[in-house]
C-alpha cells in the first residue's frame, strides 16, 4: 500500500509501496483511515529538528496521528469497538499494564508507542491501533471533524491546565490548530476575552476570525506588538503555541502579577527564562503535552453538539498521492489543517 514514511535519519519524507497491515492480534484494531491531519509535529519530523532522535532505531515509519476511519477488523480479545464502526483514535493510548497505568497515572504511560511517531502511523489507507484508544463516533461527527479531536484534545487540556475560569483575559501565541483549540476550549471555559496573535500568520489569522474572535494580531505588522500589550496586558493567563523559545519571554511579558504561562509549543532550542521575574511577579509556568482519555470523551461530546463551529479549521484536503504537497502548504503557512484523505482519487 502507499505510505508516506520517514525512511532515514535526515530531512525529508517519502512516499513509498509499505506493507498493508492484515491480521491483527489481542486487543488491536485495525482501521481504515478515511482522512488523517498533517501536524506540526510531522512538519518536525520532516525537517528532522532536534529532539525526534528515537525515532532512529524505529525507522522507516509512516507518519500521521490525527485521524479518523472505520474499523476493518479487530483482534480476538477486543470487547468495546467492532468491525464497521466509525471511529478516531487516541494515538498516544497508554498500554495498561506499566507502572504509571497501574497506578493511576496513565498519562505518564512508559509505552505509549504513539501512532506515527513509534510505530506506523495513518498517513496510509490502514493504521492497526490500540482498543485502549478507539472512539466510536456519534453520526453527527463527520470523518473530517472526527480528524480534528486529537490536536482539540491537546487544545482542551492546555485551557485545563491553565485553569482558565470565568472572566479571564486570555492570549494565544500561535494561530495554529493547536493555537486555535485552545482559543476555543478558553472561550468555551467563560474567559472574558480572548487575543490570537500570529507573526506573518494572515491566512491562519484568517481563519481565527471565521471560528468567532475578533481580537487577532498579526505581529510582523508596525506597531502590532504594541497595539497587543496594550489591549491585552494584565493577561490572567498565556499559551504559547509556536514553537518558538523567544515567545515565552515575550508571553511572560504579557501576564499581570501571579499570572500562569502555558507553554504547548514544540521547542527545537532552549529558551531564556528570567527567574528574578518569576519569583518576583510570583508567575506560573506550566508546561502541557497531549491528552487524556477524559478530554477525548468530551471533545467528541462537544463535536456532536456544536462540530460544524469547527469546520473552519480545515482549509486544504488532499489524496495521499500528493501528502507531499500537504506539507509544502502547511509549512508555507498558507493553510490551516490540511487533511490528506487516502481514499480520494488524485485530481
């Protein structure tokens, strides 16, 4: 089957012939992916930045760990899904077994073997997953939407983290997906307001404004970064979505006196911490990763009742023949989600 893999240690991915997955044993789940997201994560990986080094000894590996299918088939100990169901997966589902699951922390799983990352992923018509983190759909989740819970349930679990309540003042570094979820799950948890701010972002600035928010900040523009502090300083509470080490001094900078500093995004390098401001404003600096069963339970709830809010987010679908072109557009920064759907036809 076509497969879009990371063959060898060093940038670049390849779309290659890989074997079909077919049988499936215990409690795994085999699906057939129907639309798959490209993340920033695997533009990480295609470029090889520093700290996907583990995934050296795995290689070759097919990428692609937001997305949706039906199942094919199931193994013979797999009780909660079953073959035809419209499902999403959980790419990071813990094993259940480690120390960390048998003592109630699951999310410090000691072998996640996240879909496209540590094994073969969905950027390919078939992906075996683990029951553990199978979804079945509600009919009013489409297989496009349904693509779209993994990056929302790591939006969703940074306004957790952030503990954003009622009334808050909120900014977004990063207009991203990851940016956008959070945006929206902040908003959805009563803050007050809530600024999205970009730097050569117009596009995907574009697309915050379609999900509701009036208040985005583009800031490569001449006096934006100002024109941010000014409406938006005092902030209770700051994600950083990009990525970039400098936006966490620039996110502190942002925050009134005791308060909290998210940071979500993927650093390649280390960032500058000033601590006499830590200790002095008393700030918070949390960092989030990922997600856990209890978001994905209410994100999909949430997509049955108010999914089509959400449809903005895509703006680019692809058949997996041109994967590659999918990720041009998303490093470009001229789309938003681009979803590559492995059963279109090559237009």
């Amino acid at each position: 089957m076509l497969a879009l893999r990371k063959v060898a240690a060093q940038p670049g991915l390849a779309l290659v012939e890989a074997p079909a997955p077919q049988a499936v044993s215990g409690t795994d789940v085999l699906i057939e992916v129907e639309a798959a997201g490209i993340c920033g994560s695997d533009l990480h990986v295609d470029d090889w930045s520093a700290g996907y080094d583990f995934m050296v000894p795995l290689l070759p590996v097919t990428l692609g760990h937001e997305f949706s299918g039906r199942v094919a088939a199931v193994g013979p100990d797999v009780r909660s899904v079953a073959v035809g169901q419209r499902v999403a997966a959980w790419p990071s589902a813990p094993c259940g077994v480690c120390p960390a699951c048998k003592s109630g922390r699951p999310q410090n799983c000691a072998d996640k073997r996240t879909l496209g990352l540590y094994r073969d992923g969905a950027f390919a018509p078939r992906v075996v997953a683990r029951e553990s983190g199978v979804f079945v759909l509600p009919d009013a989740v489409d297989f496009e939407l349904a693509a779209l819970i993994e990056p929302l349930c790591v939006g969703a679990r940074a306004v957790g983290v952030g503990e954003v309540r009622q009334g808050d003042k909120v900014v977004v570094l990063g207009p991203g997906t990851i940016g956008q979820a959070i945006a929206w799950f902040a908003r959805l948890s009563g803050a007050l307001s809530v600024a999205v701010a970009g730097f050569g972002d117009g596009p995907r600035l574009d697309v915050v404004r379609r999900l509701g928010f009036s208040d985005t900040f583009d800031l490569a523009g001449a006096g934006e970064a100002d024109r941010l502090a000014a409406r938006f300083g005092g902030a209770d509470v700051v994600f950083e979505a990009t990525g970039h080490p400098s936006s966490i001094a620039d996110g502190m900078r942002l925050l009134r006196n005791e308060g909290t500093l998210v940071a979500t995004g993927i650093h390649a390098a280390p960032a500058s911490l000033d601590l006499l401001q830590v200790v002095r404003r008393r700030l918070q600096i949390r960092g989030s990763h990922g997600a856990r069963r209890e978001d994905w339970a209410r994100v999909i709830e949430t997509l049955r009742h108010r999914g089509e809010e959400l449809r903005p987010m895509i703006t680019h679908r692809l058949p997996l023949a041109r994967a590659l072109e999918g990720f041009a557009l998303a490093r470009s920064r001229s789309a938003s989600k681009v979803l590559i759907l492995p059963k279109a036809k090559e237009s």
